[in-house]
C-alpha cells in the first residue's frame, strides 16, 4: 500500500478504532463509574458499608480483570455472536472490549473517589444529605479531575486493546498493521499505523491532562 | 381571677423543665467491639447544655470527645443512653426525620472540609440546596452568611485560595446556613495558629451574644476554655470527670480544671514554722494589695511559690501558692478566708 490507498486504508481503520474505543469507553464509563461507586461506598467503614454485598462484587470485579484480554477474545466469541449477531469486525470486537473496560474502569473510579476526603462525606451527612446527594454533590464533583485521568488511561488501554482485537478480525488500525505490515511485510503500512498510534495517545494524553487541571481547582 | 389547678401546674413545670435544655445527655455509652474485647468510647456520659451558652468538653486525644460531639447530631450511634437536641430525641430519629433533624444543627470542622471544587458562595449555599430553597433564595441567605462570618469580598474564591482562618469562616457561614440553634465544634481552631484561634473564638463569641447560638465545642486546648467557655465538662477515658460553670471551677484550687489552667504547684514540705496554702479568686478580689495586707495587719511573711493571675472570658482569676512566716499565719488565712478567697492548706 502507498500513496492514496495507503491514506484511505489508515483513514477507514482509524474511523473503526474510534467507533469501538468510542463506544467501549461510553458504555465502561455508564457501567463502571457507579460500580467503582458501589465498590466504595459499601467498602468497610464507609457510608453502605456491606461487607456481605462488598465481597462478592469485588471478585466480580476481580474476575472480569483476570482474563488476558487475548483470552477473552476468544472466550467470548459464543457471547459475542449472541449479542450482536457477529463474530468478526468490529462490532464484534466491541464486546470483548467493553466487558474488559468495565471493571478496569471500575477499579479506577474507585480509586479516584477513595481520594476523597471522609471529612466531606461526613460534613454532608452532618449537614442532613442524603446518599444519593453525597453521590452527586460530593464524591463525583470532588473525584472528577481524578475521574477524568482515568478516563484518558481507559481510552489509551482500549486503544492499544482495539488494536489486539485487530488480530483476530476485529478491524481498525490493529487489523492493518497485523494485515499488511506484519503479513504482508509492508513496512511503510507499519510504520504509518504506528505513527498515528502515537499521535492519538499523544492527543488524548494532552486532553485528558488539560481537561482534569481546568477542573481541580488548586 | 385565674387558679391553678395542682396537675396544670406540675404539667407546667414539666414542659419547662424538657425545654430548659438545648443539649441533654443522659447516660450515653458508646461501646466499639474490637476483635474479641470491647472498648467504651463513652462511659456513661450525662451532661446538659443550656440555651445560650458555650459548652465545652476538654480532653486529650482518645478521651472519647470526638465520639461525644458525633452522637449529637447521630454521626454515631450511642450503644445506649439519651440524647436531646432542643428536647427532641436523637437516638430514635433515622432516616429523614433525622436529615431534616441534622439541616438545623450545624457543625464545623477542624479541618474544615469544604468542597475543594465549589467556590465559597457555592459551599456555603450547599446545604440551602439541601434544604430546598430556590436559587434566588440562595443567592440573598448566602450574601447575608458571608457578611455575618466577614467573607464579603471572598464570594468567588476557591478554598485552595483562602487561609486558614478564611476556610473556617466559610465553615461557620455553611453551618449557620441552617439557622440552627446549636453549633457543633469539631476542634475547630486546633489547626490555626494562636492568632487566627483568637478571631475564630471572637467570631464564635461574637455569634453566641447576637443571635442567641448555643455552642457545643470539644477542645484538647485549655486556652479555648479559658478564651470562651460558660461551662465545662472535663472528659478522660470516655468518663466525665468534672463539670461546671468555668468561672466556679477555676476560682477553686481542688478543681482539676485550675489544676491544669495554673502553673504547677510546688511538691514540697513548709520550711520550719511555715504555712503553704493555695488562695484563689476572681475579678472581685483581683484589685486587692492583698500581700501587703497581710504583712501589715498580722506581721508575716508571704513568698509566693507558683501562681498567676490569668484573664478567662473578660473577667481575671488568680490562683497562688503561697508559704507564711510568722506567728499570726492561721489568723492570717483565716482572715483571706472571710474576704471570700478560696483557701486550701497544703
């Protein structure tokens, strides 16, 4: 591949990584952030603490991130075929990669809002909050800047993990490295899909960072 | 003409009686099982806070303060015991009978605990959010709260921005918000420098005079009894083990308030044919030339071994160990004894 079709191919296989990193990371984000919630607030010592309801979701959550993701993949395939009719391209690789990035990003979510300081929490149910107004008013607007990095580090695993479903007949940018440069030893192809890698985990490094400082208020 | 029957009467006293306090506890046991063995935060704890008043509990770090001012407002949960708040029983409130109990008890922090991404117009209207009064409503109660606590010009700042002293008048403006008759505080000036503490403590005073606020405060500082506090209950392992009207206690040497608030006294024996005792007084007598005195109407000698004369609220209280020489010694006691000082020989 050279010249036009070589643009072409890294335009319709970017256009396909986004659609399933896009959509991987909307749907783990709706999921994940009030699982990381949940995981929080029934942990020991906090406001639901539930250690009964806390145990078992943490192992789920355990569970979801133990498979290698090439495992998944494959493990997933009878799955994956029943929810979107599928098992090749990528809308079948969205399912894999969603069900990966729901607990990951649960685990960060968690993370970003255990930095919140108990003070808060315990200011808020002083001042007569209820739990779903510490959840809104207190944990997320608080969490957020963190929240937000997690976010860009979701977005530059799946990346990378879109590029693996590439492997198997997923599409997008991973499809045509493995395709034409690794198969076909097309080292322009290669290095080109290489190139735009870079510059996309680049720009949305350089978002994440810039949204999450305009957010913290320090 | 109006008679009162005996039941009108005594029913009478009773309602006044429930509503004499802004604060009641009534033997509040908090109990944390810990593995195998129990520990008691509060012991059996009774105290009352009277309307109007600034109460203080004094205790080190472990005493179980911090545990007593939680169960106010439930934050925890006593094992067993009463609590009243304005005559209402904390202890069997829950869900949002106690929110709404919660939106009028105020409560501040030593750590403040602002909302690091709202600006101070925006953390002081939170709780009227909770509360449920209109944006317009919010924005009049918020400027009215902000010139109260003297935050005017700091209504757009982050708290990242503001000092110390600065955060805890945003704190006092968000617990006022409320319009509670009693305000709770969680060691409130122990992360200020000795400066800033003073004008938190004036504010707090201040507030107390104008608008009637009753404070509930738990301190391991002496200085913040001293500075502000009508009454005090001293706290060690869970127990109370003093409690009073601070003038009363300091003024008599056998308190373990005056005991901690005074310069230590002297461990020793009288040099032959001497007299050690500890006087103590207040704003009354802490004009007299009370030394001369002595040495002029029974011919002794007075040195004084440890002691002061500090200033608490707005009044002067002192306390000396004193060492007499000189025949006349006991008349000389007795004689500071009828002037009305207190008088302990060692």
């Amino acid at each position: 591949m050279q010249g036009q079709e070589l643009i072409d191919g890294l335009w319709v296989a970017t256009v396909e990584t986004f659609y399933m990193v896009g959509i991987s990371v909307l749907i783990a984000v709706i999921l994940g952030l009030p699982l990381g919630l949940l995981l929080v607030m029934l942990s020991p010592g906090n406001i639901l603490d539930n250690p009964k309801l806390h145990k078992p979701l943490s192992a789920i959550v355990n569970t979801g991130r133990s498979f290698p993701f090439i495992i998944l993949l494959v493990v997933l395939t009878p799955f994956t075929r029943l929810v979107v009719g599928t098992s090749i391209g990528s809308t079948a690789a969205l399912v894999p990669l969603t069900l990966a990035a729901i607990p990951f990003f649960a685990r960060l979510a968690e993370t970003s809002i255990l930095e919140v300081d108990k003070g808060l929490i315990e200011a808020a149910e002083a001042m007569g909050c209820n739990y779903w107004q510490i959840v809104l008013k207190v944990l997320v607007p608080e969490a957020l800047p963190s929240i937000v990095l997690g976010v860009t580090i979701l977005i530059v695993n799946l990346l990378s993990a879109s590029a693996m479903a590439g492997a198997v007949g997923g599409g997008g940018l991973g499809n045509l490295a493995i395709q034409y440069g690794y198969q076909r030893f097309d080292v322009a192809v290669m290095f080109a899909t290489i190139i735009v890698l870079i510059i996309l985990v680049q720009l949305i490094q350089l978002f994440g960072d810039r949204i999450s400082q305009s957010l913290r208020k320090k | 003409m109006i008679t009162f029957t005996q039941d009108s009467v005594s029913s009478f006293f009773q309602t006044e009686n429930e509503t004499e306090n802004a604060i009641t506890f009534t033997d509040v046991r908090k109990v944390y099982q810990q593995g195998d063995h129990a520990i008691a935060a509060l012991d059996g704890v009774t105290l009352q806070v009277k309307p109007g008043e600034i109460y203080g509990v004094l205790g080190q770090s472990g005493a179980g303060k911090s545990t007593l001012i939680r169960c106010v407002n439930q934050l925890e949960k006593p094992t067993s015991g009463s609590v009243q708040v304005n005559g209402q029983e904390m202890t069997r409130l829950s869900g949002k009978e106690l929110r709404q109990s919660r939106q009028h008890i105020g409560m501040i922090f030593q750590h403040f605990n602002l909302l690091s991404c709202r600006t101070v117009a925006q953390d002081v209207a939170f709780p009227l959010e909770i509360i449920g009064y209109s944006k317009l409503q919010r924005k009049a109660k918020v400027e009215e709260l902000l010139a109260l606590v003297g935050l005017e010009g700091k209504a757009n700042a982050y708290p990242a921005q503001l000092s110390g002293g600065q955060k805890q008048r945003v704190g006092i403006a968000r617990a006022l918000a409320g319009e509670p008759k009693v305000l709770l505080s969680d060691e409130a000036t122990s992360a200020l420098d000795p400066q800033t503490t003073r004008s938190i403590l004036d504010l707090l005073r201040d507030l107390n005079r104008r608008m009637g606020l009753t404070i509930l405060l738990i301190t391991h500082e002496m200085g913040v009894v001293k500075y502000i506090c009508d009454s005090v209950a001293i706290l060690n392992a869970g127990r109370i083990v003093e409690q009073g009207p601070v003038s009363d206690l300091i003024t008599k040497p056998e308190s373990l308030l005056s005991q901690e608030f005074f310069p230590r006294r002297v461990q020793r024996q009288p040099r032959a044919g001497a007299v050690i005792a500890t006087i103590a007084f207040d704003e009354a007598l802490a004009d007299e030339p009370i030394f001369s005195a002595l040495t002029r109407h029974f011919d002794v000698n007075v040195s004084i071994l440890s002691g002061s004369v500090e200033p608490v609220g707005d009044r002067r209280v002192g306390q000396f160990q004193i060492e007499l020489v000189g025949e006349r010694a006991a008349d000389a006691l007795k004689y500071l004894h009828e002037l009305n000082y207190a008088v302990e020989v060692h």
